[in-house]
C-alpha cells in the first residue's frame, strides 16, 4: 500500500474507530485491535518515525470524555490511542484521530 497524498496538510492517517475497536473510515490504516478498557492499537498502512509526526486524538459524541495519545506504544508503523470519561476513568468511546507528518520525507 502506498502512502497517500494528501496535498500541503501533510496528513500521513486519519481515521474513525468505535467503541467496539471497528475501523469505520479511515486513510492509511490497516487494522484497529481493541485491547483493555479505553485503549486500542492503530496499525498504519505506511511506517513513520514517531519523532517526525503529530498525533491528534479526540472522543466523538461523548460529553465529557476525552481522547489522547498513549506515546510509550507508538512505534514506525502503530500507535495506541486511548479514550476517557470525565472522571478521567479509561472507558470504551467512539474517537477519531489524525497522524500529520511534522517533516516531510
């Protein structure tokens, strides 16, 4: 699978996972695995140096829940998004995340 190319934004993956770990829209990703409470594993379609990206990670739909990057399970060709409630409690939510290339190649 070759990278796509997404004009001057630079996006290298987006994509739409639900609470469930199902890939619902998506560019660039090859699968979603559901692991523990609130924590998933994005496997990318191309590698990127996690030093050269930008990873943004938001809740959809949920009032109060909020969405992050877990940096220690990143690696060239994944990354490990993890959803909250408001009590900052892990917890299965719907959420959508961005990749951005911070240099390009």
């Amino acid at each position: 699978m070759s990278e796509p190319n997404l004009g001057r934004l630079n996006l290298h993956a987006y994509g739409r996972v639900t609470a469930a770990g199902v890939l619902s829209n998506g560019v660039n990703v090859l699968s979603v695995v559901k692991g523990a409470a609130g924590l998933y594993t994005v496997n990318l379609g191309s590698e990127i140096d996690p030093t050269q990206r930008y990873v943004a990670v938001g809740v959809v739909g949920a009032v109060g829940g909020f969405g992050q990057r877990d940096a220690a399970g990143d690696t060239d060709s994944a990354l490990a998004p993890r959803t909250f409630n408001v009590a900052g409690a892990a917890t299965d939510l719907d959420f959508e995340f961005f990749v951005y290339r911070t240099n390009l190649p």
